[in-house]
C-alpha cells in the first residue's frame, strides 16, 4: 500500500514539475481556443506574412492545385482514420522548400477536423520546449514539425516513444535511485516535414506510417495557382499572363504568389493594371528572372563554376565563400530546382554545369569540358 501512495506521490510531483516546464508554452493553447475550428497556431519562430499567406493558403483538398497523386492518397488514409476512430498515422513529407508541405498539413487537418499546431525543430532546442508542445496536445490532434531533419538527438529520443506508444518516458533521480516513469499523452497525429529526408535519422524515418515526396508543380498547375491567387487578391490578369508568370516560377507555388504580386505592383503602376504576358514578361524582366526563373544568385552561381572552376566539378563550400552565400541556402533554395531542370549536375567530386547550363547562360563549352560530358 505504501508502495503505492509513494507511486502515486512521485507521479504528482512529476506532472507539477511538467505542467510548471510548460507553463511557458501555453499562448498556442489559448490562441487554439480562440481561434475556433482548425485554428493554425505558429510559433514565433517561424516568419509568417499571416496577411498575404494566409489569405491565399488552400484550406481544403478542392482548393489545393497539383500533388494529385499525392492528394488521392491522402484522402483514403484520411477516410480510413476517420472510419477507425483513429487518429491518422504519423506523415513526413519531404521535397523541395515552397511546394506548399505546411499547407497540405492544415488542409489534413480541416479535412480530419483536427486542430493543428505548428512548429519547427530549431525552436525544439531545449527537452522542455518539445514536452511542453507534446503534453499541451489534446487528442486526435495534429503537430506538425517543419525542418524536422534538424531536430537534436535529445528531442528526438523524446518524440519515439510519443509517436509510438502515446507516452512520454520521464526519469527521476541519480544513477542508482533512478526512476522511469511513463506519463500517457493522447494519442496525435506527428507530420514531418523536411527538404533533406537524407539527413533524418533512420529510427526517426522509421516511426512515420506515410511518408510522401512532394513534386514539383507544372507550367498548367502554377498557372492555376496564380489565376487562384490572382482571383483572392483582385489582381486582373489575362490567361497569358498567368501562364507568362508560371514560366519563370521554377515549380513553386510559393515563388508563382510571390510574382504575382510583384507583377501587379508594375501592372498598376507601369502599366493599365492588368497582367497580360507583355506585362509579365517585361516586369520579371526588371526583377532579373529569367526565361527558366533563374534568379541573380541562381546566375552566379552557374557563373561561377564556368569562369572559375572550368565549369566544375566543385564542393558547394569553395561555391558558397566565392558568392558570399550561405551553403544552406544554396543546398536548399537555389540548387534543387537547378538540379532538376537539368542545369547543374551533382557529382561525388562536387558541382558541375550541365551543356544545358552553359547553354543557357550563352557560354560556349570548351572542347576540355565537352571530353567530359
Ligand atoms: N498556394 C500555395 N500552394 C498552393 C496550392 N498547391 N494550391 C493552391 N494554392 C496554393
């Protein structure tokens, strides 16, 4: 009996001690009761332009453009959860940055009818920050982690058992006296997401039920993600010209809203107000994206290889301290879409110009250089 009164004891002082770690993390539990159904709350630590993203951001699975394949699949383990009563298995979706992961999270939740809470591994850096989020969860709810390949060892030994048994595993006490306690959490939804699944460990990897790549988005998707957000915003802008800015979007919807309202702001100023391709064209012109989307980084780094380095190969780190770059930003912003459209190639020695890219760029290829293509 008094076995167990001590039990009970050390389990009270353990859910003080927790509930006071969290104590901090509570604003997103009153912005989701404020907020009504399916509320999104953001850490802060994540930049978000609530106004323009938010207004534009697909709510439901009709409104999200492209990823149909991926969308079809979804919709079925959505159903299959919805028929369990169970709460869907956990999700990562890995692919490029921009082609709309956290947005495809909030509309599984709206579709499941959960609310969701977002956040991203950076500002899980201390234990407490991911207890705090995991014992706020409420059940059958969402928790979305972006740049979860960045998550520290610490968090992540938190999170397997959370993701597998619904249980966060707490010890007390020093090395002889030490004492495991399980403390139950209701059972969620973890969705991943990652522009580098390659660095996910692979215990972490393995706990995901679904896992999913997301594509890059054709010239006819963008196009009807802009006319979209063309139609949200009250932008007037002809077939043409949404096809004209979908060009130069490099597969993303994020970079084809972010034209978009470039391209307006000269419409309405240059221009009669409305985006005709002769608009489009002309604007992204004096914004320095090219036919492909390339933007002035996208260039010199291209440039850079062919002038420098004899059009490669090259290790990303010389690249990045030549251009003053970040090796990030690089890695992940400018050299996927690179990469995909052929223009660069990756090879175990480093970075190399494709044809393509001296091609396109107006360079002729030496007949050294063309030996080794
Ligand atoms: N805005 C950003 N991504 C989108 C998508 N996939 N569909 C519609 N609008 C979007």
């Amino acid at each position: 009996m008094s076995l167990l009164f001590f039990v009970i004891k050390i389990y009270k002082l353990w859910y003080t001690f927790v509930m006071a770690i969290i104590s901090d993390n509570n604003d997103f539990q009153k912005n989701s009761k404020t907020q009504g159904k399916n509320p999104i709350v953001k850490m802060e630590t994540i930049e978000y332009d609530k106004t323009f993203e938010n207004t534009i951001r697909p709510k439901t699975f009709e409104d999200y453009i492209g990823q149909t394949a991926l969308k079809e699949t979804l919709k079925i383990s959505i159903e299959a959860a919805k028929l369990r009563e169970r709460p869907l298995d956990h999700l990562l979706f890995y692919g490029p940055p921009g082609l709309g992961k956290t947005t495809l999270a909030g509309v599984i939740a709206e579709q499941m009818g959960a609310d969701i809470k977002i956040t991203s591994a950076p500002s899980l850096e201390r234990p407490r920050d991911i207890i705090g989020i995991l014992m706020s969860l409420k059940g059958g709810e969402i928790l979305f982690i972006d740049e979860i390949h960045r998550l520290n060892k610490v968090a992540e030994e938190i999170l397997y058992p959370a993701m597998e048994d619904f249980s966060l595993d707490m010890t007390t006490g020093k090395s002889q006296t030490v004492k495991t306690l399980r403390v139950p959490l209701p059972k969620f939804t973890l969705i991943g997401a990652t522009t580098k699944a390659g660095e996910l460990s692979g215990p972490l990897r393995d706990r995901f039920g679904i896992i999913h790549r997301l594509q890059f988005y054709t010239i006819e998707e963008l196009t009807q993600v802009i006319k979209r957000t063309a139609g949200i915003l009250d932008i007037k802008i002809t077939e043409e010209g949404a096809v004209a800015i979908a060009r130069r979007s490099r597969g993303t919807p994020r970079i084809a809203n972010r034209l978009v309202k470039r391209v307006s702001d000269f419409a309405l100023i240059k221009y009669d107000g409305v985006i005709t391709d002769e608009v489009a064209n002309n604007s992204l012109d004096v914004l320095n994206i090219d036919e492909f989307g390339l933007d002035t980084t996208d260039r010199a780094m291209l440039n850079l290889i062919i002038e420098k380095y004899d059009g490669g190969p090259v290790g990303i780190e010389t690249i990045a301290a030549a251009l003053s770059e970040d090796v990030r930003t690089l890695e992940d912003v400018c050299e996927p879409y690179l990469l995909q459209s052929g223009l660069l190639q990756r090879t175990p020695r480093g970075r190399k110009v494709s044809p393509e890219g001296y091609r396109h760029l107006g360079k002729k290829i030496d007949s050294y250089q063309q030996s080794l293509f």
